[in-house]
C-alpha cells in the first residue's frame, strides 16, 4: 500500500556518504517530508557507528518516524543501527528492496551505500521507502515481532 502521511526522516551519513546525503535530504523535503541531518557535514573521516548510533537513538527517541543511513557500502552503519532493539534497517540497492523491506520487514531506516549504487537509484529507493507501508497481517507481523 501506498501512504502519503508526511514524515520526519533522519538523516546520517560518515564522510564516504555525506554527499549522497546532503542530495537525498533535499529529496526528503521535495517529496513532502521533513529533513533532520544528523551529519557528518563535511568528507573528514569519521567512524560510521557513531552516526548508525545517532540515528537509532534519535528514531528510538521519537524525534524522526523514519531513517537514512549512509556509508561507503551501507554495511558498517546498517549494522551500527541494527544493534539498538527497535530499530530495523534495511540496506538497498534497487527499489524493489526497498519496496519489500516497507512490505514484509516493517523496516524504519533504509541504509544506503553511497560507493555501490547512484544517485538517481538512492533517489527512486528513497522515494519508494516512505511511500510504502507495512502490510501487516499475521504473517508478517509475526515475523517482525520475532525480531524483537
Ligand atoms: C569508510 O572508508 C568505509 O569503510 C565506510 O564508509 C563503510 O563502507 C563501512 O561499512
């Protein structure tokens, strides 16, 4: 199902995904939701667990429904989002993924990797995460409710 409810969407990034980043908040804002950028704000190296934690802390907190998590492959910040219980991050490469990870997984960061995949392909990912919701069901909710 598609939804339309606007979000505020969180934003984090280490230095190999900051310019992905700073296109894809303007994305967030284009397509009608609001854009909370946690950083990193310039290519100065810097650990990516330390913005996979940001980012869980903050959807954790309620301050953002919803996430995007970014780094060279999208692996090392996924992972670092993934350790906090609640948070699901699904990292893309296509919009189906994307897609699918709404569907069936319920996921509440998509995680990108800025060195693996383009622009115009994190845009169409983005764009079908929050458009997408959860369909429910026993099925799926059993599943995700398992994850914890
Ligand atoms: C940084 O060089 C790189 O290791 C990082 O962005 C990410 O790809 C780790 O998973």
């Amino acid at each position: 199902m598609q939804t339309t409810t606007s979000r505020r969407v969180a934003l984090a990034s280490d230095h190999a995904g900051v310019a992905l980043k700073d296109a894809l908040k303007q994305a967030v804002e284009a397509l009608g939701h609001t854009a909370l950028d946690l950083g990193t704000h310039t290519d100065a190296s810097v650990d990516y667990p330390d913005f996979g934690d940001k980012l869980a802390r903050t959807i954790l907190a309620g301050d953002a429904e919803v996430g995007v998590a970014i780094c060279g492959t999208g692996i090392g910040i996924s992972i670092a989002a993934n350790r906090h219980k609640g948070v699901r991050a699904a990292l893309c490469h296509d919009a189906t993924s994307a897609r699918l990870s709404r569907q069936h997984n319920d996921a509440n960061v998509l995680a990108l990797g800025a060195r693996v995949i383009g622009a115009e392909v994190a845009k169409d990912c983005l764009a079908t995460f929050l458009a997408t919701e959860f369909e429910g069901g026993g099925r799926h909710s059993g599943r995700v409710h398992k994850l914890g």
